[in-house]
C-alpha cells in the first residue's frame, strides 16, 4: 500500500533515529554543478503545454536534508488548504532536488525491512505520514515533489498514481530508449525485474504530495540495507546502470554519464508538464524558504 490519505502524523517533523555522525551535514545543502544554471532555466520555460500554471522549483542540483524538503511540502500544503477554504485559485507545486543520504518509512511501514539495528542506523531515518514500506534516497537519485490540488485534474488516487509512473515511463523511453512498464498490483515503475522509481503520496483534503524517486546514478549500495519498499527477490536499478548494460545502444555511448542528473531532470519536468498538462513557472529557492511557516 503506497497511499496515506489520513491526516494526522505521530511523527512531527523529526528523524525518528537521527544519527549523530550525520547531523552536523543537515542543514547544508551542497551544489552539484554538474551544467549552468542557465542551461536548465533555459529549458524549463518553455516546458508549458496546459492552461494551468504550476510552479516549479528546480534544485536538481542540490542535495537536500530530508527535514527541510518535508517542511517545504507541509508549509505549501497549509498554504493550499487555505487558498481553497477560501475559495481561491489553488495552483500546483512541483519540487525536485536531490537528497543527503537518508532512508523514509511510511506511516505503517514495518521495522522488520531494515536490516540493521535502527539505534545504529547508517543514516537517519524518518517516519513519515506517506504510505508505503522504507526506501532509500541520495545523491544521484531525483526526488520528485508534486503538491497537486487534484480538484485540478481528477479526484482519484489510483488514476494519480498511474500518472506519475506514466511521466517516468516516457522520461525513460523518449530520452533514454528505455522501455519501462508497470508490474501489476506493485507501485512505481520496473525494467525487467529492476525497480527504477518508486512512488510513495499521501493525501489530505484531496491535496496530494510526497512523490516519486527516479534512481539516476544513485550508488545502489545503501538499498541491500534494506528490503526496498518490502519487496523481496527483485532488484533496484538506475538509469546509468541500465545505460552501462546496453553499452552496445548508440543512445548510450552519445551521453556523458556526468550531465545524466541534469538531463533527466529537464526530461523529467517536460513529461510532468506534458501528462498532467500544466504551464511551469520557475520559482527560486529563496521564494520557498521564505514561505510563512504559519500559514
């Protein structure tokens, strides 16, 4: 079960097994630079295709404590719920960064899918009020943020969730050749036995976020800690490693594994502009930190 559509957290916005080795990295966030700034700006503008506008924060380039990306979601969730009880226009979010090392839990999610003692966990662990089993998110994997208002669009999860596999299916067949399907009665999005992406949302007042996590060139390592999602007998895959598997694919010699992060990251909003048909309207970072906490 990948869906929460409950509204309260016993959790509050704290790791439940903060580790003390990592916390003096929490609060930075550290640049990739991997392409300008300039060239992704350049690409996102004009990634518009619907009437209905939604604003884009693109850290693609960032690693981002997992606290602070959580936070952001709720502060615009609150925002949101606000806009409708007042019965005003209540525009989409979409967020994608990349993630310090830090393994999420669901709601429900069960210990028994780690595999280590959570006192001595390798990186913090949060429980969040998402559904869905423990995953890992780090850097070389995007994280995808959508805060959809699904009064927008269609007020069915299911029909939501098959959307966001679609938006990664086409990034991974129009950019990569990669054939991707989905597995039926699983959530997220698989090439042969491989997971690529998966998907987690909770939902409030028909306000959907959390998201999905597309593994890049995401060093697989931190996974085998785990049971990914409480899926056993099936593997994680990332694009690189797909791309290093089919080095025979022209398509794959023709990238610099370098600017992958970047150059599916554009895929990656021009396929979610495309399927839920929304305009993107770039946002800066300091336009979200300075969102009021008390909204």
């Amino acid at each position: 079960m990948i869906i929460q559509a409950t509204t309260t957290s016993n959790f509050g916005s704290f790791p439940i097994c903060p580790t003390t080795r990592h916390q003096s990295q929490s609060r930075k966030i550290i640049p990739l630079n991997l392409v300008s700034s300039q060239k992704g700006q350049e690409f996102t503008s004009v990634t518009h295709k619907g009437d209905k506008m939604c604003e884009c924060f693109d850290l693609h380039k960032e690693l981002v404590p997992y606290g602070d990306a959580w936070n952001w979601q709720k502060v615009i969730v609150r925002e949101k719920r606000g806009l409708i009880e007042r019965n005003e226009e209540c525009p989409d979010t979409l967020i994608v960064l990349q993630h310090q090392p830090v393994y999420t839990m669901g709601t429900g999610s069960s210990i028994e899918y780690l595999n280590f003692d959570i006192k001595n966990a390798p990186f913090e662990v949060y429980r969040t009020e998402r559904g869905g089993e423990v995953t890992y998110h780090g850097p070389g994997q995007l994280t995808m943020y959508p805060i959809i208002n699904l009064r927008n669009h269609k007020m069915d999860l299911h029909w939501y969730l098959r959307e966001l596999e679609e938006v990664v299916i086409r990034v991974l067949s129009s950019t990569f050749s990669i054939k991707a399907s989905r597995i039926e009665g699983l959530t997220g999005v698989w090439v042969g036995d491989q997971k690529l992406a998966a998907i987690g949302i909770k939902v409030s007042q028909w306000i959907a976020y959390h998201g999905l996590a597309l593994n890049v060139t995401t060093d697989l390592a931190p996974f085998n800690l785990i049971v990914p999602c409480g899926i056993r007998n099936r593997k994680v895959g990332s694009i690189k490693g797909l791309l290093e598997e089919s080095c025979s694919n022209a398509k794959a010699h023709h990238f610099d594994y370098s600017q992958l992060i970047d150059i599916t990251s554009q895929s990656l909003i021009r396929e979610f502009s495309e399927v839920f048909q929304l305009k993107i309207q770039q946002r800066s970072l300091e336009f979200l930190v300075k969102k009021p906490e008390s909204l």
